[in-house]
C-alpha cells in the first residue's frame, strides 16, 4: 500500500515544489493529500497537471476539528503552512504568530491525538538572527529578530516539545534562502525580474551588503525527503547550498540576466532590524548523503527564463504585493 503524506501549505512556493517532486517519483509515489489555506500565495496553479493525482483540501492548520478529521490513515505529515515574507511581518506581526505558531501547536496536538506517526517542521535559518562571521549548527541557541522569525522560532519549539513531552516524533528543518520558480513575487528575486520584465525600478535595501546563503527549491525539497525519510525523531537539520551572496551580488546577476544595468536600481531606506548575515552549517544532513544539485548562477538563469516564459503566471499576482 502506498505512503499517505499530507502537505499542509502545499499550494504555496516550497510545498508545491515538493508536492510535483513526490507525485513524480517514478516508483511508488505516495498518496498525497494538500492542505492549504489559499491566502494570497497559495495558489491552485502551482500545482498544475497533478491536480488530478492528489487530494486538494482548503482549510487552516489552526483549525482542530479539520485536522482530526483529515489526519487519520496519514504516515507522514509535511508543514510547509504558514506566513513567510519578513516587510508584511514587520507591518502587523499577529497573522504570523496565529499561523507560525499557535497553528504548528494546533497541528503537532491533531497529530499526537490521531496516533499520526511522523510530522517534519519546515522552518527557516531567520530563527538564528544574525551572525557575523562563521556559522550556526542546530544546537546554537535561536536570536530572532524579525517578528517572522521569532513566529517561526515558536512554532518550532513547540514541534519539538511535542517530541520530548509526548514522545511524538517530530523532526524539524532549517533552511537558507529559496528560489525558483513559481515563487510569489513580493520576494527578491521574482520581484526584481518581474521589475524589469514590465520595465519597472529595483528598489534595493540599505546598501545591499546583506548576505544570505541560496539554495534552489529543488535541492531544499530534496534534503526534507532525506529528513523526513532518514532523520532522527526529535532533531534538527539544516538545509543550506554551496553559494554565499550579497544582495549587490545577487542584482549584478539580475541584471546581467535580464540586459539591464545599474540604472535601474534605487537604493531605498533600509528594512527595519535587517539582519546581515546568515550562514549554516549542514554537515549533520550531509552525512545522510545530502549534496546540492543545482549551483546558483544555472538556477538562477533557469528561474529567470521561468519567468520570461510564464507572464500569465505572475502577472495577476503582482497585484497583490
């Protein structure tokens, strides 16, 4: 009998990404139930051509009662749901602590009470803060500084109490920087192709000197598989890529892809709180066999022509930045 995984955010950016990977296993793809709450990101069309091979249900992880009745006969649970974009965080921070957090708590409780084996705990390296040389492992203490991050930082102590409480076997990721395509154009890299496909300015933050470790979606998807397959109950795992960039970095490459130049930047204030600098460090996943597949420089050339190739994709969404 086929594997029974739910995907809870499985319309948005990530979890579409590893919705499309599970269902195009060549042997024995699971059974694969989404759940998605469709806000402004989720999005049926990035599912397109598997809609009919999976269980589509909209609904919000806070919501207990769907859940118990959603979850039973499910092996695996994958939670990709939540709020992610750090300015609307910073705007009003309430959406992302009901969702981020009370709504992982929600979710690890539906699990635990439906005898639901295993739940993987998607978050992000933005728990950490900031670090200024070196790199943080999963026993470094979390620093969060954005209201995002301290969102996220809860849902993934509360995943993990459920673990060391109730003996729920949770596993949780962290990951750096994603991109690709299908992902929703208010993030760097979609907003400033899209920019410069309708002709319009980059506005970049502060003096771009920020630096991120980048990771193509593919490659993420692929080390929550391995987690998520071959992890230990109750631990963290980083997800991270071998490319280091600053933003300068990142929009000289935009630039060059797209044949504009520097004139179509304008330096605006910074964001409140910008942390400078992330970095992991992934060796506990890589010694479950976990390589990156895709470089920066070929993923990014592909995710622009993605782009350039889809205008009917994103064109509606950029309406709702």
């Amino acid at each position: 009998m086929a594997m029974r995984v739910l995907v809870t955010g499985g319309a948005g950016f990530i979890g579409s990404h590893y919705v499309r990977s599970l269902l195009d296993q060549e042997d024995d793809p699971p059974r694969v139930t989404v759940l998605d709450k469709f806000t402004y990101a989720g999005n049926l069309a990035n599912l397109a051509g598997h809609l009919n091979r999976c269980d589509v249900i909209e609904g919000d992880i806070r919501d207990g009662e769907l859940l118990h009745s959603l979850l039973p006969g499910h092996d695996l649970v994958v939670n990709f749901a939540g709020e992610t974009h750090v300015d609307r965080s910073i705007r009003s921070g309430q959406e992302f602590v009901l969702s981020n957090t009370t709504g992982v708590e929600t979710l690890a409780r539906a699990c635990l009470d439906t005898g639901t084996p295993r739940l993987v705990q998607v978050s992000t390296d933005e728990v950490y803060g900031s670090i200024s040389e070196g790199s943080w492992d999963e026993t470094t203490p979390l620093s969060p500084n954005s209201p995002y991050a301290a969102a996220k930082a809860g849902g993934d102590f509360l995943a993990l109490s459920y673990a060391r409480t109730h003996g729920l076997d949770v596993r949780v990721t962290r990951c750096s920087n994603n991109y690709g395509p299908y992902q929703f154009p208010e993030k760097l890299i979609p907003r400033f192709v899209t920019n410069l496909l309708e002709g319009e300015r980059l506005p970049l933050y502060g003096s771009g000197t920020n630096v991120r470790e980048w990771v193509h979606v593919d490659d993420h998807c692929r080390g929550i598989q391995l987690v998520a397959e071959h992890g230990e109950p109750g631990e963290v795992y980083h997800i991270s890529g071998d490319d280091t960039l600053s933003n300068l970095e990142v929009v000289e490459m935009l630039l060059e892809l797209c044949g504009a130049d520097w004139n179509s930047v304008d330096r605006v204030e910074d964001r409140k709180g910008h942390d400078l600098r992330y970095a992991l460090n992934d060796n506990r996943l890589r010694e479950l066999g976990y390589r990156p597949r895709i470089g920066f420089r070929e993923g990014l050339s592909e995710t622009v022509r993605w782009y350039v190739d889809n205008p009917a994709w994103w064109k509606p969404l950029r309406q709702l930045i």
